[in-house]
C-alpha cells in the first residue's frame, strides 16, 4: 500500500472548498484536465453517488469510475475507485484556519493483482504530481471565486 498526501491554505471558505471537492460538478469545473463526467447513480451527490470521470493524461484519456463512501458536510468526503487491479482511496478534508480553509487530501493505493503491485511504483511519481496539480487547480478556482 502506499499513501501519497498534499495540503494547501485557501484564502476562501469551508463551504466553498468543500462544495468544491464534495460535488463532481464544481470538482470537475476546478480540474481543467476532467473532460467528462458520467453519472452511473440516479443521485449527483452524498454517499452512493457513483460517477465515471474522463480525465486528459497528457494527449490520452483516462476514464476512473468512482463512488462517494463517506460524506460529512463541510468536513470531509472519501472517493473511493477499484481501478486497474488497485483501491484507490481518496479524503478530501477541510478546516476552517480563521484566515480561510486547509485543505489536504490523502490517497491510499491498495494493488490487490500482481501486475499493479510491480506497475504501482512506478507511476507513484505521476499520480503525485497529478494530485499536486489537482490541488493547486482547486486552491486557485476556489480563490478566484470570490
């Protein structure tokens, strides 16, 4: 298992940073490189939304369908993808600084096949700067938001 971690200060508040990242929508408005996204759940948001995301990775697309598994308003939200032999387990968490929103995330990578447990290490390096990228993409959307 490996777990990739980021953090950013958002000069914007809880409620718009976790709207931000709770809700596929205005997640996928942030995210310039998400291209598509398709609603596999009748509900768009909370616990049981289920959802398939496009994203450009360099010039190809890459499609993930993921699942809310944990939802606490303005506090938290856990993605939750079973991709390519892996668990991905995402938390997006947000707190209230005084000053504006902290908010970091955690991926935990869990390769249950053999081929992504020797694949896994090397893209380790990518998933950490797509995240990285993701975030920076969520603080200045947010910010510029206001």
């Amino acid at each position: 298992m490996s777990t990739t971690r980021a953090q950013r200060t958002i000069d914007a508040p809880v409620e718009l940073v976790f709207a931000t990242v709770s809700d596929i929508l205005n997640f996928s408005q942030a995210v310039p490189h998400i291209v598509d996204v398709e609603f596999l759940s009748e509900q768009q948001s909370g616990v049981g939304t289920r959802f398939r995301e496009t994203r450009l990775m360099g010039k190809r697309k890459a499609s993930s369908v993921l699942e809310v598994t944990e939802w606490s308003e303005n506090e938290s939200v856990r993605y939750v993808s079973d991709q390519g032999g892996t668990i991905w387990d995402t938390v997006f968490r947000v707190r209230d600084t005084g000053a504006g929103t902290e908010l970091s995330l955690t991926m935990e990578a869990r390769a249950y096949r053999w081929l992504a447990r020797c694949f896994n290490p090397l893209i380790r390096g990518m998933v950490a700067k797509a995240i990285e990228s993701d975030m920076d993409a969520i603080k200045s959307y947010c910010e510029g938001s206001r």
